[in-house]
C-alpha cells in the first residue's frame, strides 16, 4: 500500500525555467510534509518541509504547496539550475509517529542547459 | 562537526548469511533510525533507537534487528538474508526528547549499498 505517491519518475526542465515535482498521499493522518534531495553515492538531504496548518512555504528558490482537500503537494524550483538534477524524495508524517518517514518513490530531475 | 557515516559502504553476501550495517551518529545526536531503500522505490522505515532502545518499527520481519550503543553509534542486523534483502541501507540520526524530534533535523548518511547473490 504506497500511501506516498509520485507518479513521475523523471523530468525534464531547461535551465532557467520553472521545475513542479508533484506529489500525492492517502494517509489523512499525515500533517507534515517534507521534500528530500539525493544525488548519487550521498544520503537524502532535507530541502523544505510544510505542516498542514499552512497552504506555501517558501525558502528562496524552493516553494512547496499543500493542498489538504486533494491531498496534493507540489514542490516548485524557480529558476532550475544544473546543480538541481538529482532524485527529489516527497515524505510523510504524522505527530503521532514522529520517529518515522514514508516516503514517495522519488521524481528524477534533470535541468538541462 | 562530523555527519552521519555508515559501512562498510557495499557488501556482497549469499542467501541465508548474516550481515551487520554500521552507523555513527552526528555529533551531539541520540536518535538513530534505519531505512532500506530498495532499486527504484523510496526509502522504508525500518526502525529507530533513542538511548539505546528501540522507538518504533516499521514493516519489517523479526530478523530485521539493531542495537545502539551508549556513544549513540548504532548498528543493524539481518539473519537469514534472502535475495529481495538486496537494497540501500540509509542510516539517519537526529536529536530529541524521548524519541520525539522535528523530522526535517533528521540527518542521512551515504548507505551501505548490500547485494545478496
């Protein structure tokens, strides 16, 4: 049961240009969210996150967006730079178990020049 | 400041061995949880230790086990391994009070990358 679901695996943007990975759940008890970067041969490293109190979170280039009732992220990169191509990991939470993540299966973005 | 850092980095190991994965915690953290990150999935919880016991588990069989030590370093082992066993093994290490901490403080290391043939 994949309760995080990211049904793109790859895409391509030019550089510049603006990047939306999105993201879907079905767990309702899930109220915080994270975005994830891996580049290959290093660990996940933490990007932003967002708690359901709240619709946008914005940190420089980077804005996630939450939406509760169709239970929908997006993660927007704006501009995309080369140094953005990497696997980008939607994740999961709920208060109640903090100690654990569920992630998505991972969007592959590639910023071509 | 030290990250997290795992090893052995790869392992080759055969159907019904026994492996242990190692993970030392970035400095000043008492929290470490483990993932398996299977070929184009995302990672799985697999379970977390807070002072040296276990503070939640994820879906995974009883010969899935770890342990943590009082440096906070921990460890991870797999008995009987079976071929779908073949995965990253993410190890990621936080600091919280009484196993409860902001996830997005929650750092990964590199992986053991574990083959089984």
């Amino acid at each position: 049961d994949q309760q995080v679901k990211q049904n793109s695996p790859s895409l391509s943007v030019q550089e510049g240009r603006i990047s939306i990975l999105n993201c879907d759940y079905t767990n309702s008890m899930f109220d915080y969210f994270l975005w994830y970067k891996k580049y290959p041969a290093e660990g996940p490293t933490f990007l932003i996150s967002i708690s359901s109190i709240k619709d946008k979170n914005e940190d420089g280039r980077f804005t996630v967006f939450l939406n509760k009732s169709a239970k929908h992220l997006s993660l927007h990169i704006v501009p995309s730079q080369p140094g953005d191509s990497a696997v980008y990991f939607c994740a999961a939470s709920d208060t109640g178990t903090a100690s654990k993540l569920t992630f998505g299966t991972g969007t592959r973005l590639q910023v071509t020049l | 400041e030290t990250g997290v850092t795992q090893s052995p980095t790869h392992l080759i190991k055969t159907r019904g061995q026994q492996v242990t994965l190692r993970c030392s915690s970035q400095s000043g953290h008492n929290t470490v949880s483990w993932y398996q990150q299977a070929l184009g999935q995302g990672p799985q919880f697999i379970f977390q230790y807070y002072r040296e016991e276990e503070n939640g588990r994820g879906n995974f069989p009883p010969r899935f086990s770890g342990l943590q030590f009082p440096n906070y370093s921990s460890e991870l082992n797999v008995n009987a391994l079976e071929l779908d066993d073949s995965a990253l093994y993410l190890c990621a290490s936080s600091s919280g009070t009484s196993g409860v901490y902001l996830v997005n403080e929650q750092f990964f290391g590199p992986g053991t990358r574990l083959t089984v043939l």
